[in-house]
C-alpha cells in the first residue's frame, strides 16, 4: 500500500504512482501540475457507525475474523466511493488503495477540500499522517 522512501523534504509514506492495489480514479488528470496541492489522507468508518459484532458462542478460527474483516473493509470502501461520488468529489481524488487488510482503514491521496468533507461527515473519521522530515 505505501513504501517508504528516504531524503530530506519527502514524506515517509507515498502512494505508488502505477500499483495493482491504487488505481486512478475517473476524472483524474493525468499531470503533475498540482502535484503539491495532494495530500495522503487516512479514512476509517466512524466508531458509532461500525456494525456492532455478534457474540460467537463457538470460538472461530482467525482464518474466519480475517475474511470477516476483509468483507466489512470491502464493504467500508464501496460505502466511501459512493459517498464520494454522491458528493462530486472523484475529480479531487487521485487515487484509493484496495481493501488489502482485516481493518476498515483506506488511503486517498486526494485535495485538501476532500478531507475537509469527510471530517464533516459523521460517517468517517479522517486525517493526515504527519509529515517527518528525516534527518542524516
């Protein structure tokens, strides 16, 4: 989903330019004009929003939680592009990662007026992940 990279100035996490699991969006230009005005937000459902968990009587394999968690990830990011497509912002998005883990937690490399969106909607919980600069 992200690598890291090393140098003065860049950013620890950054999202792959050509990558199986982040794909373009529709409406997204093809330069890097507004490279700059891009930012890597993180998005999760809601605590208050998230299914409640049905008590199991019979313990279950973690196989099972894994595949369970990776529905309701699924799930999560089919809800978020449909919000966002019922919100005209797919032509501020840049990219999303793939539901790849057991979490609900996407990454959009997107502007900063879509994170402003989503910290208004009571739906999602949004933010940026502080920039460090690394230092030789």
């Amino acid at each position: 989903m992200s690598r890291k990279q090393s140098g003065s100035g860049k950013s620890l996490y950054a999202l792959p330019r050509a990558s199986p699991r982040v794909r373009p969006l529709p409406g997204h230009s093809g330069g890097d004009a507004a490279a700059s005005e891009w930012i890597d937000v993180m998005v999760m459902p809601a605590e208050d929003r998230m299914p409640a968990r049905p008590v199991a009587s019979a313990p279950r394999s973690r196989a099972e939680l894994y595949r369970d968690g990776q529905a309701a990830n699924a799930q999560f990011r089919n809800s978020l592009m449909d919000w966002l497509k019922a919100h005209h912002l797919l032509g501020a998005v840049r990219a999303v990662s793939e539901p790849g883990g057991s979490l609900p937690m996407l990454t959009l490399r997107c502007a900063p007026r879509v994170l402003d969106q989503l910290r208004r909607a009571p739906e999602f919980e949004a933010g940026t992940a502080m920039s460090l600069e690394l230092h030789s």
